[in-house]
C-alpha cells in the first residue's frame, strides 16, 4: 500500500463504463436475452373512474401467436401493501390509463395487435381530475413524503402579519410534471421454479428485490433484480412500477420468460409523477426586511389507490429566519394515477414559490434580493434547533454576484430594452437536504494487485459508478485503474435506493469504510494478499444514527438572465449560473453534468414543462415527448455551475453532500424573478408560456413591437 | 400489412393504382409515428424512397421543379437562394436527423394545418404535381388542401413533386413555438414580395388548412403598386393594415399548444415583423433580390 498517490476524488475522471455506453456495449433491462422469451403488452384503462363489466379476450386469444390474456378475471392475488403494484386485484378502475389487462404473446407485435382487441367493459362514475382551490374533499394529511408532520407552527404567524411593517401574501401554482426519463420502464422476468429473476430499469435493485418479493410471497433470498445500467430514472424508478410486478406475473402465467417495456404514452399514466400544487405565500417584515411572519400553506393532489402528500413547504421550515412560521399540506383525493417523487420533490416546488415571494418582499421593501436573504439568515435550523453542520447559501449568493456581474443592477422593472427584447436579471437561493441511508459494502483485495468493491447501489446516468470507484480508491489509496466497482445487482451487499439526492453519500460511506477496513486487515497481514484474497465488510447503519445531531443540507444560488418579445411572449434565457455548497465535490465532471442538468430541468419547469389533465377522459392530454416540452439544445444558451468547496467534518467519510436534485432547485423562481425584472410583470402560474405573457400584455410597455 | 418498394416511378403509379389504399411512405417521420401511435393503420404501405427520380431537382423554364423526395436538408444546403423562404422553414423542421429524412412532398401528403414548408409554398405560389396512371396535373398550394390533414389527392395518385418560381425579392418565414427547435408551430407565416408584380402570403397552424390573406395580399399590393421603384419607408397604418388583414384570414382554434386568441395576436406581430424585415431588404436592394 502507498499513501503518496495523488487523491482522484476531486478530479473529472471519465465515466468507468463511459466507453461501454457510447459503444452500445452497456446492456440496459430491455436488452437482455433469454431463451423463448414471451412479450407483454398491458391494456389501458379507457375511464377515470368506475367498474370493469366485463372482459371479452377472444378477438385477442384470436391473434396468432397469443399466449395467454391476463386480468382480474384470471390473475392471481398479489401481495404487498403498495396498491398500485397489485395489478389485477379488482375491478375496481381508479385512474385512466391504469393496467387492467394485459396480453402476453410469442412476439412483440402479436402482443400489441392483441392488446388493442381486448375488449373491456365498464361501468363508468364521474369522474374528478382537476386539483382546485379550495377543494371540498381537501383534507390535512397525517404525514407528508417521507415521514414530515403535515403541519409546523411557531409562534403566532397572523398577529406578526397584523404587525408587520410589510406584508407579501401571494399565491403561486405549479402543474403537473412527468419524469420522463430517456429509458422506459421495463423488465424481462425469469422464473426458474421458485426463484425470481428481474432485469429491471430502476433506481435500486435492493428496493425492487424486496418489492418483489413482498408481492408474491417469497423470502428476499429467492429473488434477484438485475440493473448495472439504468437510462435515467429521476424519481420515477425510485418506487417500483407495475411493469415489474406484470413480466413476472405474465413469466410465471405461461411458464416462460417474459419482457415487459412501456411506451411512451403509458409511462404517463403509470409511472408516476409530481402532483400540481396551489401554494399561498405570506411574508411579514420588518422595515429593515428582517422577517417576523413566514406561512406557506400547500394544496395538492393524491389519489384514490394511495395517500402521497409531497412535503412541498417543508423547505420553508429552515431556510429562513422567522420567529413565527405556519406551514400547512392539504391534499385531495381525486381519480387520478397515485403521484410520487420526481426532481427534487418537496423542495423544488416549494422553494419556487418561497423564492418567488422572497423576490416580491425585496421589491416591497426596496432592498437588493441578495441583501434581504442574508438580512435573514438563520443562526440555526429554526424548526429543530439543531446547528448546521455547515451553510454557505450566503457565500453561494455573493460568489455569484461577483460571477454573474449583479452588482450596479438597477432593481427597476420593465425598462431595459434591447431591440424589440425586454432583458431582465433575478436571483433565487437553493436547498436540498444532505441526507444518508444505511448501506452495506465489501472490498476484495486479490492476489494480481487488483480490488473489488460490491454494493447492490444504482446508475441510472448520474455517475455514481465512476464516483465509487474514486471513493474506493482513494480510501485504498490505490489508483482507480486498479479498482473495479460492482453495484446494480441485488446479489450484492444491500444499499439504500438512488433517490433523495442520497445514493453517493449512503453508498460511498459503506464502500469507504469498508476500503478502510480493508487497509487495515492487509496492514495485519503484513501487506500480504493471500492466495485466495482477503475481504471487509461494512454497514453504516450504526454511523448514520449520529447524523440526526446537525441540520444537514447543500445550498446553492440560482442567478437568470431573461429576454422577453412583448410581441409575441416568448422568453429567452441567455444566461443561467447556479453556485453551490455541497461540501467536497467528488467528480468534477459528472458534477457539474448534475448541476446543470438540474438547472436546465429548471428552466423546464419555468417555461416549458407541464402535464395537462384531461378534464373530460381523465389522464393527460399532452403525453408524448412531442407535446410534453423539455428544453432543446437551443433553448440552452450559456449555462454554468461552479461551487464552493466545503470542509463539512459532520457529513461522512467523504464530506459529500448530494448534489442529483439541488441543481433544479430555485431555478424556476429565478427565471420568474428575471421575468418581473424585465417586465414589470409578475408571473405567478407555471409554466410562463408566451399566451400567458400576452394575456398581461396591457400591463407591459411596448406591446405592439 | 402489405409493404410495397417500387424502383421506378411507373412501378410507384402502379402500385398506387393496384393498392389504391396503400400509404405513401417517404422520409417516415410522419407516418411512421402514425404506425406507432395506431393512429394509422394502412393495409399496405408504399415505400417510395428507392425511387432515384424523386430525389432530384432541376429548373424548369422560369420556374424550379423540386421532387417529392428532396429533404428539408437539402432546401437548406442546395435552394436557399432561390427559394428563401421555405430554406428558412425547412431550418426550423425538427432535429437535424429529422431535416435528413424529411421532405416537402412528404410534409404536402400529410398536409397538416402546422406542416411548416406549406406557409412558404403558399406564398411563393407554389404547384403540386400530382400524377397517377391515368396522368399528371398540377394543382395550385392553396387548391390542394382540403381539410385538416386531407388534400385533393385522389387514391391513385402520388405527389410527384412541386414547382415554384425562385425567388424575385424578399421572403420571409417567421413561427412561433413552445420552443426553439424540435417544435410543432404554435403559427407561422409566410411573405415573399414580388418586385413589381405583387405579394404572396402563407399562414400555418392557424385554420383548418394552411392559408393564404388574398385580403392581405391585395391590400399590400395595391400600397406597394407606386412604392417598388421608390424604395421608401412604408407608412405605419399600411403595415398595421396588413398585419390586421393577415390576422383576419386565420381561422384559429384553442389547442394544447396555444390559444385561437394568442394565435390572432402572433399572426398580426408575425406579419408585420416580416413586412418590415423584407421591405428593408428591398429598399436596400437586399439579399433577396438577388
């Protein structure tokens, strides 16, 4: 062993399995062979809401080719306590687009023009799709995701309203977004007699193997979810999905492998997605801009299946110095698919609205946007009391400044003009919780000079692969060609799921003590590998009980800078740079990958993404990716993330803290915030689409350009 | 599903009059994700990318004759002088793989409201050449729409290709969409000025087909008669006019993509930008005078 190598995290090594992926060599779920594979096409929902009469297979069991027609009628009783992953169960229709069918065919086509002649009958009810203020059926849930009180109050927030010298009570609303990762959901299941194996898209094979498991009664052991390489996930792989659950299902039905890919189209009805919100802000200040009265009060919408409630207020809990705080989730249940994690969820929507309305309290007070943030500025965690265990959202803001060219800005809105574009700048703040889950990792040393580290952790694109093997090597103290890092494979050692901007630090604390041990069992062998290897173990459970002693988060700043054709109410973004604190920055190159990607989901989610629901069918009217808009090459002009190194003791052994989500965090507000500078108008309805902007022309100078 | 490769445009003729419901089949990037949708379900498709003649174009007295199968790319690399305005809405087609696939006959036989070559097409005053085993006629633009995604093509006949004159003066093609690239216009427009004879006109994803402002053409005609030789400032009102009247041929519809409100209101900015951007290129002796 050698100490004087050069530390590799830090730097921007390439992906280890880069040269797999541009090659086609890396083999995704779908692609897996099998011999005698059976292809699965589930069938839709047609209805919102209601009963299934009937199911007439016949002109299906009629398509050459055909094995078998799955449904209620014939499938047998799942387990598990997630009951949009017992397909089947009833005949009870909850959403549009939920599996009540599926056909199972030799081929691929024959599965398809089967599914199209399964003829289901309903019962159709009416139906209710559509999140509204003020809902009748609105009701405070008992938790909001994952385990967050639904409510929070401190002090007495409408008597400090009353009081304070300046108020801002505002309201913002989100839509709906769908993930859309670039790889659909799919499995190919393989039965031989009572062991189960999936090759799977998600975001942690452990997870799904449980999932699994729980779903037709067997012992974890019996089961294993195969997923080295995943095509992107962002939250919507983070839960199982029912396409799982159907390829072994439909293996098991006619005794063979089984495959299972979603299209498009049904990726929106089942996969899951990020609930629209209505969110009142209320800020009361003193004339100094230090903050008496925070409330952020949310509405949002769950299903009938499942309760999940995002935590969408639950940044304003900490991020701000307020001595009295009101935060509330209401939730209603209407007849639509179950949401659930997407992007950051919780922070990104909320800090969008916060943001948004810190934006109109630094106007109301006539203060710089930067300067009202630091005036308020918490000493320590205000909800919990805890100290930071490091924040420099103050540092990200003034660092930012500086790179953006902020200072000399004249706050005035709606005057600067170039050519037919009105241009202004705005700034947000950002946050995400820097959170860890327990873990198990081994590290191998063999006799040849090489060393294996195995842990059952995920790539779904982010570069946790390659930021593992920089972790093992440096805790080694070997050079990363000699490692090789094995994760994606429930066969491993047991890791927590990619998800909650959480997979490096849960995973990369096991496989650096677990390297450490390593070290120390070699140094007692006298630096001698034996002939058959030599192997530690280690699981953080145990670690991870400490962390609950600090208030653990990454923070960043978000700075925009937007034209705006009062013609026509496009929005251009020239620019976008997002600063960030997330302590010790583990790859440079798949880092800044991540911040920007989140940033550019950002600007998404101000401009461009939304899922519209289908009023009269129930689903999503627009649910295709030539419809449901992300951003084009070209609608990402300059577009940078630096950060600040942070020497963070309380986080982990690598003094990492997540960085998959915070990068989209905050982006939006800015955006929105830069709107108002260059128009003099506020937007307050995402996304900021040109009808939108037109619709508040009169209010903005020049319309007829 | 029959699949039908002809190697010779007789052998395409042909085909088409055997398999009257055969659907033509070009770069695909229509029809292909009709056949994935389910949203087409023909019983024979006719696959006319092996037929060398449709990949070509040539001129053809004062005007250019353009095969069905010439893609979005090469109007952008190889026509751009002289057919200005459709290069510029052939940039704006999807992704580049999309441009390299893609063609204006292709983009003709879906006929779609928001296919973005028909704007120019129309205002450059364009033909289609439709041809069957019984014969060939041509059809101008604005008669061969005749109806959300249905056109004059009776079930024998193929798109043969268009033709159009070049260029004589400035021309123009402006679309507005949810983004910058890969986008289904939210509207578009086209303007070509004619020095010395008159204006055409084309408007997209604005009414049930693609249309041309006759009103508009004849009100901008009319001003310009005594203005081509003295190249100077068009009067304000003589602009607003003409934006109104562009505004005032759409017929618009409230979709997923935008509103019949916002759309009116685009036309009218659309119209009057692209006035005035090609009346400056006249009155400089421009680029599209060439």
């Amino acid at each position: 062993m050698t100490t004087d190598i050069e530390r590799v995290t830090g730097t921007a090594l390439d992906r280890v399995e880069g040269r797999d992926k541009v090659t086609g060599l890396a083999r995704y779920a779908y692609e897996y062979p099998a011999d005698d594979i059976a292809y699965v096409v589930p069938v839709p929902a047609a209805i919102a809401r209601g009963t299934i009469t009937g199911i007439d297979p016949g002109d299906a069991l009629a398509v050459p080719g055909v094995l078998t027609v799955l449904s209620f009628r014939n499938a047998p009783p799942l387990a598990g306590n997630d009951p949009e992953l017992r397909i089947f169960s009833s005949d009870r229709v909850s959403y549009r687009g939920q599996m009540v069918a599926a056909v199972v065919a030799d081929t691929l086509e024959a599965a398809a023009e089967a599914a199209r002649l399964v003829h289901v009958g309903y019962d159709a009810e009416p139906h209710d799709v559509l999140l509204r203020p003020d809902h009748p059926e609105a009701y405070v849930p008992e938790k909001v995701n994952p385990s967050f009180p639904a409510v929070s109050e401190q002090g007495d927030v409408e008597a400090a309203l009353g009081d304070a010298a300046v108020t801002v009570d505002t309201t913002y609303t989100t839509p709906a977004y769908h993930n859309n990762a670039m790889e659909p959901h799919a499995t190919l299941a393989v039965w031989s007699g009572d062991r189960l194996t999936a090759y799977d898209s998600n975001q942690g094979s452990s997870t799904a193997r449980d999932m699994l498991a729980a779903a037709f009664g067997l012992e974890p052991g019996q089961v294993r979810v195969v997923s080295p390489h995943v095509g992107g996930g962002f939250g919507s792989k983070g839960t199982p999905r029912p396409q799982i659950v159907l390829a072994a299902l439909a293996a098991r039905a006619v005794g063979r492998p089984a495959k299972v890919a979603l299209t498009r189209q049904h990726m929106f009805a089942v996969t899951g997605y990020r609930t629209p919100s209505i969110q009142r802000v209320r800020l009361g200040a003193d004339a100094s801009g230090r903050m008496t009265a925070l409330a952020h009060e949310v509405e949002e919408q769950t299903s009938t299946l499942k309760e999940f409630a995002e935590q969408t207020a639950v940044p304003s809990r900490m991020m701000y110095a307020a001595p009295n705080r009101l935060t509330t989730h209401r939730v209603v249940a209407l007849d639509v698919a179950t949401p659930s994690w997407m992007r950051a969820p919780g922070e990104c929507p909320g800090m969008y609205a916060l943001e948004s309305a810190m934006d109109e309290l630094a106007v109301a007070c006539g203060l710089d946007p930067i300067e009202l943030r630091v005036r308020n500025e918490p000493e320590e965690d205000p909800e919990s009391g805890l100290p930071w265990s490091s924040r420099n959202v103050v540092a990200c803001l003034r660092e930012g400044a500086a790179w953006f060219g902020w200072a000399g800005r004249d706050p005035a809105p709606g005057v600067r003009r170039d050519g037919r574009w009105l241009v202004g700048t705005g700034v947000a703040a950002s946050t995400y919780p820097a959170r860890r889950r327990p873990s198990e990792a081994t590290a191998r040393a063999t006799a040849d000079g090489r060393f294996t580290v195995r842990i059952a952790a995920a790539d779904i694109g982010t570069g946790s692969r390659t930021a593992l093997t920089q972790i093992a090597a440096d805790a080694l103290g070997v050079p990363p060609e000699r490692v090789d890092v094995r994760i994606g494979d429930s066969a491993l050692p047991t890791a927590s799921l990619a998800g909650g901007s959480m997979g490096t630090a849960s995973w990369g604390s096991a496989v650096a003590m677990a390297c450490v041990r390593l070290r120390e069992r070699l140094d007692g062998a006298g630096g001698e590998v034996p002939e058959d290897g030599i192997e530690a173990r280690y699981d953080t459970a145990d670690d991870i009980k400490a962390d609950a002693a600090y208030a653990r988060h990454a923070f960043g700043a978000q700075f925009a800078e937007v034209r705006v054709d009062p013609g026509t109410g496009e929005i251009r973004v020239p620019r976008l740079l997002g600063v960030f604190a997330a302590g010790r920055i583990i790859n440079a190159k798949t880092a800044r990958s991540q911040f920007i990607g989140g940033m550019t989901m950002g600007l998404a989610m101000a401009l461009l993404e939304e899922s519209v629901p289908d009023a009269e069918f129930g689903g999503f009217l627009n649910h295709d990716l030539a419809q449901y808009h992300v951003p084009a090459n070209a609608d990402v002009a300059n577009i940078d993330a630096r950060w600040i190194e942070e020497d963070d003791p309380h986080l982990n052994p690598m003094g990492s803290k997540g960085i998959g989500e915070i990068g989209i965090v905050g982006t939006a507000a800015a955006i929105g915030n830069a709107v108002h500078h260059a128009t003099g108008v506020r937007f307050r309805d995402l996304p900021i689409r040109p009808d939108r902007v037109l619709d508040r022309a009169p209010q903005i100078g020049g319309r007829n350009l | 599903m029959r699949f039908l490769r002809p190697h010779t445009w007789a052998e395409a003729l042909g085909a088409k009059a055997e398999f009257p419901d055969a659907l033509p089949l070009m770069g695909g990037t229509d029809v292909m994700v009709d056949v994935n949708f389910g949203r087409a379900r023909p019983n024979a498709l006719l696959d006319l990318t092996a037929i060398p003649e449709l990949r070509t174009w040539a001129p053809d007295g004062d005007a250019l004759r353009v095969g069905a199968g010439v893609t979005y790319a090469r109007l952008v690399s190889e026509l751009a002088d002289r057919l200005p305005a459709l290069a510029a809405a052939s940039r704006t087609v999807g992704s580049p793989q999309i441009r390299n696939r893609g063609t204006a006959g292709g983009n003709l036989g879906s006929a779609s409201p928001a296919g973005d070559a028909h704007p120019p097409l129309l205002a450059g005053g364009a033909e289609v050449e439709l041809e069957s085993v019984r014969g060939a006629r041509r059809v101008a633009v604005e008669e061969f729409f005749a109806g959300p995604k249905r056109s004059v093509l009776e079930p024998d006949e193929l798109i043969a290709g268009f033709r159009a004159r070049p260029a004589t003066g400035p021309q123009y093609f402006a679309k507005v969409g949810t983004r910058n690239a890969m986008v289904i216009a939210v509207c578009s427009f086209a303007l070509a000025l004619r020095p010395g004879e008159g204006v055409g006109t084309g408007i997209g994803s604005a009414g049930p087909t693609p249309l041309r402002a006759y009103a508009a053409e004849e009100f901008l005609a009319g001003e310009l008669a005594d203005r081509w030789e003295k190249r100077d400032a068009l009067p304000g009102p003589v602009i607003g006019e003409f934006a109104e009247l562009v505004a005032g041929a759409a017929r618009p519809i409230d979709d997923v993509r935008g509103t019949a409100d916002y759309r009116a209101h685009v036309l009218r900015v659309l119209a009057r930008r692209t006035l005035t951007w090609a009346w400056a290129d006249h009155c400089e002796g421009g680029a599209g005078c060439a």
